[in-house]
C-alpha cells in the first residue's frame, strides 16, 4: 500500500467552502434525471452506457461560474456526484427491469407495479453506496498510489482546470442542441428516416444500413476505433454470414422459432427469429467468461478489502476531509431498504431472498469498488455479475418451489438489486476518489449519493413506464439487449421453450473469439445488434482514430481536441436522449381523433419525406459539427 501521508488535496482540510448548497443539490438532481433518463434510452437501444460524471462537472461549472458568478470547486463536485448517481440507476434498472415487461406482453402471469419499480432502483442504489463507505479509508484513502481509479482521477483533473470550464460547457450545450435538433427532424417531424438500409438481391439474406442518429456517433467517438470495430465485426458475421447461411440451407424450410419459410422472410425477420437469440447466447457467453477471467481478482480483491477493514484504523478523525456517515446512519439505512423490499407485495422478495441481496450485493460492492479502481467502470464486468445472480438465485427459487411468473419476476427482482448496487458502488468509489484529490468532504459526496439516487429512481420509475407505452421493449426501436438476455437466461433455467441449439451456437462462437484472444462483449453486442447501429458507430470510432493519430504541435493540443470530442459526442448523447423521451410522451398522449399528439406532428402522413439522401446529408452535418466544436476550433489549441 502507497504511504498517503504526504497527500496534499487541492483543497485543504481546514479550509471552507460552499459545498452543500441549494444550487449544488438543485443542479445535481436535474442532471441526475437528466442523464439517468438519456442513458436509459440509450441503453435500451443500444446496450450500453455512458459515464455522466465529466459532462456533469463541465455542466456545473458552465453553470456555477458563467451564470451565477460563483467560485467553488467543492460544489462543483457535488453536482457531478449527485448528476452521476443518474447513470449507474439507469443502468442497472435497464438491464434487468425490461424483461418482466416484456413478460406481460407475451401473456405470462406476471405484473410490475410502479411503486416496486421505484422501490427496487432506489433500494439498489442505496444500498450500492452504503456497502461502499465502509471501504472508502481503505481503498481510496490508503490504496491512492495503488488504485488509479481513472474517470474519477480524470474528473478531478477536469475540476481543477476550471479556468476551462466555460468553453468546455458551451462544447456539451452545442452537442445536446444539435442533437435535439437532429432527433427531431428525424425521428419527431419525420422530415428524412433515422434509419437507411439495403438488402443484397444477389446474396440473399445480407443487408446493410446505418440509424443516421447522433448518440450512435457520439458513443462511437467515445469508446474509440478499436471497440467500434469489434462491434462492426459482430454485426458483419451476423448479417453477412451468418443470416446468408441461414438462407442459402434453410430454403424453404420452416424452422422454430420462426412460423414462415425462411424463403419468405426478409432480412430483418431472419434476425429477429435467429440471429438474436445466437447472439444472446454470445452475450451470456461473453458475460460468464469476463467474469470467469476476472475470478482471480474478484476472489484478491474481495480478501484484501476484508483485510483492510480489520486492520483499518477506526479512530474518529476531527479533520472536515476524513468524515463519513456514520455506522449507525448506515445500518439503519440498510436496514430500512431491505425492510421496504420485503414489505412491498409488489416486489416479490421474502427475508430469505432479501438475505440473498445481502450476501452478493455485499460481494459484489466491494468487488466492483476495488476492480473500477483497477480497470475503470467500462471494464467492470457488471453484467456478467448479474448473470451469475441470476443463474444462482433462479436455480435456488426452482428448487425451493418458486417457479413459474412469480419465481421468474423474483429472480429479475433481485437481479435488479444486485446489478445496481455493482454499478452504484463502481460509482461511489469512483466519485470518492475524485473528491480525495480536490478535498470534498465525504460525507457530503455520501449524502449527495443518496439524493442522487433517490431522484433517479423515481425519475426513471417514469421513464421505463413512458418507453415501454410509447414502443414497447425488445423491439426495433428499443431493442433492450442486455434485459432480453437476462430474461432469456431466467426462462432457460426454470424451463421455458427456447430455442437452445441457437443460443448454444451464439456461446460456442464466443469461445471462439475468446480463443482468438479478442474482447469478447463488444463483438457479441454487435452481434446481438442490428448492424444499423454498428455502422454508425464505427463512422464515429473512425473520427476518434483520425484526431488520435492526427499530428499536433504538443500534447496539450490533442488532450484538449480529444476531450472537446468527448464532450460535445456527450452532449450528442443526452440530447437525443432527451429528445426521445420527449417523443415518447408525445406517442402517448392522445388528442381529438383518436390519435397521438406524435402521429399530428409526422410530417410524413401529410406526404412530406425527404428520403434516404437527406438522412445522409444531415448526418454528414453532424460529422462536421463534432469537427467544428473539436478539432476545428482554435480555442482547444495552446497558443
């Protein structure tokens, strides 16, 4: 362990500063909601998420400094760690939650209400941030020459370049407006289709295509070439050679799933009914073998935090830098969170299964405190973790009599629980560190955890309800990958019809590319995916490969354009998030006639469609807007 007695925070302890205060609280939870609601629209749509924390600081500081005249990194800091908490509830939530509705629209006897929707997600992350505070001296204290923890190290270097913060702020507005704008042509007005494709008449049962919509480039800017390549590379194999095989030796033959000749499918049938349960068992294959590998470190990493709250020093600390909630406070939250899970009919969870939470969502905190540390939250093997929950509790329930709907709905149930309290405490630990080195006051970052989680949960309690009314999930607007995957691995343990030589050719293609020593999660995502979303998403890679080796006078020059394009593809992120929210209420709210206020505002019912050539205009306008606000602009170069 790293010898922390020389630390010196950019804050000192015995210095004060405005830290919890009206603004910091009211800005944290409108970007808690704000980016919990935009990541869960992205995720539902395609499988992943992005990190809220740095365009949170950037938004506050824009904010604090530019409008209100205010000078205080502590505050700051706490509206990232309040806006970020949105995140890591909309992950978890939207990777489990969206298969029991997909349940009830198949007809299986099962309900969710909306009141065990809030209580879960908000139970979940409570409990993720409080098995997280015992860890915090002995982690992030003690262990900060050892644990990098990168988005949190790179946040605090954000806040502490305030002079930037002005610029960088107007880059996230531009990114969110454009965004907006682009959503709502296109997927609002419908003035050109988001959505271009093409089907090879000379090679049956391959296609091509790209979703020309923003968040789709911005995610490809921020995960870089090599990620978006491996997506591509999943959904190449799918849709030119997979669903041509499929094709060229199924003829005219029916095949279960599928209640038609493949002859007489069109592309996106044959994926529907095949490919996507090959790459569900790609994804599960994926999951289990992150987790597999991560086993050696999961097991150190658990031992040694144990080690480390026995031997840590518990002394009360007088300095305002060293202060958490205490003990107390955090066994009574505890316990008031598991007693609201067990109390609620509507979730579904007895003292035996809460026991159950208590006992991985434990392990799996500490685990995923330390790992974030080690690889950062991208490479946490979040889902893998939920996997196994799954796979163990569903086994459990089978046996111990509780299968059928309710056994199933329980499993998610606790899944849920489980997989946010893994992000969460990724989270949390991640925020932590970012107030370690800028002097924060943990137990303010704590309190702003809980209040970030809070409103979450009850923001994306609405947010689900309102997508799945508006377009309903596990289809093509909302594909809900990750949910469909869980909700497949429930159905294959308690029994259920599924076609098993499908998903088993998913997850020997997976031990496959784990044999060839490639990244097995981002290929299987492409696989599972349409590839109308691979393609769009490599344009972006491509943008972020061009600046990365692209020649500059200094370092400094390609930090600032790189993190300019971070921060206006975040922007690019939240604003169609936004935007599709928005449209989702449209699509339920109904007006005279009978019709949605939606289906008043297509442009398309009054004969007005610009087509496919338009579609790729405004997408090359997009493209060149990211160039304009990043490597085009002479404010990200050292003068």
């Amino acid at each position: 362990m790293a010898d922390n007695k020389e630390f010196k925070p950019y804050i000192a302890a015995d210095q004060v500063m405005p830290e919890v205060t009206p603004t910091s609280i009211i800005l944290g939870i409108l970007l808690a909601v704000v980016f919990g609601a935009a990541n869960a629209y992205l995720g539902l749509r395609v499988g992943m998420t992005v990190s809220a924390s740095i365009p949170a600081a950037v938004i506050s500081m824009g904010v604090i400094r530019m409008i209100l005249k205010k000078d205080s990194i502590l505050e700051n800091n706490l509206v990232q760690t309040i806006g970020s908490a949105g995140e890591s509830v909309a992950a978890g939530a939207i990777f489990t939650l969206p298969a029991i509705f997909m349940w009830i629209e198949e007809g299986y006897d099962v309900t969710l209400s909306v009141v065990a929707i809030a209580v879960v997600s908000i139970s979940g992350g409570l409990l993720g941030v409080l098995f997280m505070i015992p860890l915090r001296r002995a982690l992030i204290v003690k262990e900060h020459g050892s644990l990098p923890y990168p988005e949190g190290t790179a946040c605090a270097e954000v806040l502490i370049a305030g002079e930037k913060g002005g610029n960088a702020a107007t880059t996230v507005f531009a990114g969110l407006g454009i965004a907006s704008v682009f959503k709502f042509l296109a997927d609002g007005l419908k003035l050109f289709p988001s959505e271009i494709s093409y089907s090879f008449k000379s090679y049956k049962g391959s296609g091509i295509g790209a979703d020309t919509l923003p968040a789709l480039l911005g995610v490809g800017y921020i995960c870089g070439a090599q990620i978006s390549a491996y997506m591509l590379a999943g959904g190449v194999l799918a849709w030119l050679v997979i669903m041509p095989l499929i094709v060229a030796f199924g003829a005219d033959a029916t095949i279960f799933p599928a209640e038609v000749a493949i002859s007489q499918m069109s592309v996106d049938e044959i994926w529907s009914s095949y490919v996507r349960y090959i790459g569900a068992g790609a994804v599960a294959a994926g999951g289990i073998i992150s987790l597999v590998k991560s086993l050696p470190l999961i097991i150190k990493t658990f031992s040694e935090n144990i080690k480390s709250l026995k031997n840590s020093d518990n002394t009360v600390s007088t300095l305002r830098t060293d202060k958490d909630l205490s003990i107390k406070t955090i066994l009574l939250i505890a316990l008031i969170c598991l007693v609201v899970l067990v109390a609620v009919p509507s979730v579904h969870i007895n003292v035996f299964t809460a026991i159950l939470i208590v006992v991985f969502g434990f392990f799996f905190a500490t685990v995923s405190s330390r790992m974030v540390g080690l690889v950062g939250s991208s490479n946490n093997p979040v889902s893998g973790m939920a996997i196994a929950t799954l796979i163990i509790t569903t086994v459990i329930l089978k046996a111990t009599g509780n299968d059928g709907g309710l056994g199933m709905t329980t499993a998610i149930m606790i899944g849920t629980v489980i997989c946010i309290i893994a992000a969460i405490a990724g989270d949390t630990s991640q925020d932590l560190k970012t107030g370690y080195i800028i002097g924060s006051t943990p137990r303010n970052q704590q309190i702003g955890e809980v209040i970030g989680v809070i409103a979450a949960g009850l923001a994306m309690t609405g947010v689900m309800v309102l997508l799945n009314n508006a377009w309903g999930f596990g289809t093509n607007q909302l594909p809900a990958p990750q949910a469909t995957l869980m909700k497949l691995v429930v159905e294959g343990v308690m029994g259920g019809d599924l076609p098993w030589n499908l998903v088993f050719i998913g997850v020997f293609i997976a031990v496959v590319i784990e044999l060839l020593n490639i990244p097995v999660l981002p290929v299987a995502i492409g696989l599972y995916l349409p590839i109308y979303l691979s393609v769009p998403i490599m344009i972006g890679g491509l943008i972020r490969y061009w600046f990365d080796h692209k020649k500059y006078k200094n370092d400094d020059d390609k930090e600032n354009v790189t993190t300019a394009g971070i921060l206006f593809s975040s922007g690019l992120i939240a604003g169609e998030g936004l935007v599709g929210i928005l449209l989702a209420v449209f699509a339920v709210i109904t007006v005279g006639g009978g019709k949605s206020l939606a289906d008043l505002i297509d442009l398309t019912a009054r004969g007005i469609d610009l087509g496919a050539i338009a579609s790729i205009v405004f997408f090359a306008i997009l493209i060149l807007c990211l160039l304009k606000f990043s490597i085009w602009d002479k404010k990200n170069y050292k003068k």
